[in-house]
C-alpha cells in the first residue's frame, strides 16, 4: 500500500475532497487524524471510515487557533510517536459575485469576507505547516501537501480567495526551499472544477459555462483530487517538492 503505517494530519475532512482525502488515505494503509469545525460532516466521514476500516481519529479544531493546531499535534505524536505527512486542505470561500459586471464586484468585497478567507486559507495553511514541521525536522522525514486552486491565477467575484490560494503556492515554494535539508517535501494541488457540495450550489446555466470551459468537459470527482495527494505525501513523490500540480482537465492549458 502506498501509505502503509505513514501517520497523517488532513485539515477539512469533514466533507468533499477533504472527505475523499481520508478515505484514500486509509485505503492506502496510512494512520489518520483529520479536524473540521463542522461536526455533523465529521460524523459522516467517521462512519464512512469505519465502513472502509482503517484506523482513524476525528477532532473538532479551528486551524487558525495556534493552540489548537498545537494540541492536535502533540496527541498525535503522543499517540503515534511521529507524525508524517499533513494534507492541508480546510478552506472556504465568501465570494462577492454579481450579476452586472458593469458594478464591479471589487467593491462588493467586505473587510470581514477578505479576513475570513485570509485567515482559513492562507493562515490556517502556514500555522498548520508550521507546527507539523517541528517534528518532521526532528525526526529528518515529512511530507506537506496543501490545496491551492485554479483560482489562484485569479477569478471572478473571488479576489480573496484567489489571493488566499495564490499564497498557497507561495507558501508551499519557500516551505520547500526552508525544509529540504531535513528529507521534507512540501508542495501544493490546484484543483480545477470539482463535484463538491460547495459547488452543488452552482446555477445548471453557470455550471454549463465552466464546464464549457474544461477540455475534458466534466468536473473532477474528489477522489481524483485525493489521489494526487495522495501520490504527493507518498515515497514514490520523493524527488518532488516545491512544485504545484493543476489536477484541472486541462482547465489552464486551455485559458
């Protein structure tokens, strides 16, 4: 198995591609603490765990808290003596979309919607990033593997989250030149569009538009997002860091 007995921290499992992340995990024999705020989709990935066996923990944490991240890495490494892999994928989107272009979404964009994006995306990401690589330097191994977007080559409606996840791939490149010396890979996947709840919510007109706009005519499936995590946080990845893969249908080759 690709994974077998790596012990791995995932942000976000509560749902979506976060969900799919642990399910591949486990499937790929790793040992897995994943932490969301939201309870009622934590649940859900616990029982579909448990369904797919495994060994797996849930926590309730707020990424952006440094004395959460701190805690629930500390019980890992109590619990499992190491930690070796964290999957960086909590995030969320307070978007400032418009019907009329001609008012300028720009100014739509709220000081609370820019921090609230800032804080989970970008933050959450470092602090996370942080913490972990303390013990990954001590033990001389680790694998970092975060999720940016497409958007982070800019989008609609989304200057914060774009911004968030461009300084996704910022923070993963100076992670990787900051961490090689001590066997740690750190990089990042650009998920173009993918079947998600978040964008269950998309209207069928603007849903036919964006997959107009993908070569491969369809959006992602989660668990083909999850599995280039899962090939990123493996050995088989080892001579890769510092890079950004677009795992979009050739979304960006096309633009």
């Amino acid at each position: 198995m690709l994974l077998k007995d790596k012990v791995a921290l995932i942000t976000g499992g509560g749902n979506g591609i976060g969900r799919a992340i642990v399910l591949r995990f486990l499937r790929d024999g790793a040992k897995v603490v994943t932490v969301d705020l939201d309870q009622a989709g934590m649940e859900e990935t616990l029982k579909e765990a448990g369904q797919a066996g495994g060994q797996i923990r849930g926590e309730m944490a707020n990424i952006t808290k440094r004395e959460d991240v701190q805690r629930v890495v500390d019980s890992i490494v109590k619990e499992h003596g190491r930690l070796d892999i964290l999957i960086n994928n909590a995030g969320i989107t307070r978007d400032a979309l418009t019907a009329r272009v001609k008012d300028g979404e720009v100014k739509l964009m709220t000081d609370e919607q820019w921090d609230a994006v800032l804080d989970v995306n970008l933050k959450g990401t470092w602090l996370c990033a942080q913490i972990a690589a303390v013990e990954m330097i001590k033990q001389k191994y680790g694998r970092i593997v975060s999720t940016a977007s497409v958007a982070a080559i800019g989008h609609m409606g989304q200057s914060n989250y774009a911004a968030s996840k461009a300084g996704v791939v910022a923070v993963t490149q100076t992670l990787a030149l900051e961490l090689a010396r001590f066997n740690i890979a750190v990089n990042c996947i650009a998920p173009g569009g993918t079947k998600t709840r978040m964008t269950a919510a998309i209207p069928e007109n603007i849903m036919a538009n964006l997959i107009e706009r993908i070569p491969l005519k369809r959006f992602a499936d989660p668990c083909e997002i999850a599995a280039v995590h899962a090939f990123l946080a493996s050995d088989e990845a080892s001579f890769i860091t510092g890079q950004c893969v677009f795992v979009d249908g050739g979304q960006t080759v096309g633009a």
